[in-house]
C-alpha cells in the first residue's frame, strides 16, 4: 500500500484513538483491523467470524478497545 493510500485510510477513522493508532502503523492488515475495531465498537456485526475478529482484536489492543469505547460512548451521549 502507498503512503497516499495509507494517509487516505487514516482519514476514515472516526475516533481519535483509532486515528492515533494508525499513525504509528504502516501495515495495511493492522490498518483493516484497526478500521475493523473501530466499526465493531460503533455498531457490533453479527455473524461468529466478526465476533472473533473482534474479540482478537481487542486481546491484542485492549487499551486501545477501552479508548474506542469510551470514545463511542461519548459520542453516543451514554
């Protein structure tokens, strides 16, 4: 993937964590799931392979998942 292609991918993040996160990263995969996280967090996708996407995700990033959520929340009014 370009620095372009990465740089348009970052804008895509609706949180500033995610947003943050993908600025330290370069890997296309990491840039998915960090995308992926952020959706599931926003709104869950049913199905077992999401759930387990998912919940790999944020084993190997769980302050990253508390930061999503947190951000989600908020912006949710919760």
């Amino acid at each position: 993937m370009t620095d372009w292609a990465i740089r348009l991918d970052v804008t895509r993040a609706q949180t500033e964590a995610v947003r943050r996160a993908m600025a330290e990263s370069r890997d296309h995969r990491v840039l998915a799931d960090l995308l992926f996280l952020e959706r599931w967090e926003m709104m869950p996708i049913h199905g077992p392979a999401a759930a387990l996407r998912a919940a790999q995700i944020r084993r190997a990033n769980p302050m990253l998942a508390e930061q999503v959520r947190a951000e989600v929340a908020r912006a949710r009014g919760a």
